[in-house]
C-alpha cells in the first residue's frame, strides 16, 4: 500500500546574485516559489528581506520563507528543490559564495529527521535572522522540536542577543 501522508515543510529561500538584469534576486525567489509550487501545494509565502551577506560574498541577499504541502518525504523533497536549484542557476562553488537561489528545508511537520544529505531542523537556522524574520512572518508558532521553542520566540531570542552584542 503506497503511503499517502502529506507533509508540511517550512522552506528558507535566498539569492544574491542576479542573473541578468530582469532576473534580480528577489525576482529569482519568486521564481522559485512558482517552481515549487509544481511539486508542492504553496500555504504561505513570506516577504521578501534584504540582508547583509555572511562569509565571503559581498552581495546583498533576498531571502524569504514559504510553507508548502507535499506528500514527497525529505529525501524526495531535497531533491526536487536542489533540480529547482540547478535549473535556476546555482552552481556549488563555495560555501556562502554568491547564489542565484538556495533553497532549504528548515523545519517539516515529521519533526527531526537525519540522512548522510540532509538534517531537519536545519543545523544552524536558530541563529539566522534572515531565516527566523520571514519565517516568524508565516509560522510563528511553529516549534522547534529540538528546544520545543516557538519560531516567534527563537526570533525574539536572536534579537535580544544580537542588541547586546
């Protein structure tokens, strides 16, 4: 009998390298969202953020956040986002270099989940604020199943540390 569970997945997406100058970042997560919403039913789209670069890239970032409904599992579903991934331009150079668009699976109503290729919850989510801010703008009260924190307090949690910083 196949399994026909759906799950929800919260998604992070990013850009910061244009691919020409109609395809800007922001454009090119918008993009993104049309694609997934192929192999995925779209629940919410966040705004879309600018933010500074971490590590070596000097371009400003677009980021945002969606939740999507699928029945693909993690694996599945980290394939297809890598295809969309490909087929909108990222190449894997370096790690935090320019990319036309990122895609990652933050957060998936299955709670924790560990292959060789891929951990949900997202390893370093919890101190990204261009995960946490669009995230907290379309699930706020979903919770981490690691610390049982909601992302609204996760999100409140990182900016209190970073003004004290």
């Amino acid at each position: 009998m196949p399994d026909t569970r759906t799950h929800i997945y919260a998604l992070a997406l990013g850009s910061n390298r244009p691919l020409s100058a109609q395809r800007s970042p922001a454009r090119l997560l918008d993009e993104a969202v049309v694609r997934i919403g192929k192999v995925a039913t779209i629940m919410r789209v966040s705004p879309t953020i600018e933010t500074a670069p971490i590590g070596p890239s000097r371009r400003r970032f677009a980021n945002g956040a969606l939740l999507v409904e699928s029945a693909l599992a993690p694996r599945a579903m980290l394939t297809a986002l890598q295809a969309i991934e490909r087929d909108l331009g990222r190449k894997r150079f370096r790690r935090w270099g320019a990319r036309s668009v990122d895609i990652d699976i933050i957060l998936w109503s299955g709670g924790c989940f560990s292959s060789r290729t891929l951990t949900i919850p997202h390893v370093e989510f919890r101190r990204r604020a261009f995960v946490l801010t669009p995230l907290r703008a379309i699930a706020p009260g979903w919770r981490d199943p690691r610390t049982g924190l909601a992302i609204r307090h996760l999100a409140f949690r990182l900016g209190k540390a970073a003004s004290k910083g």
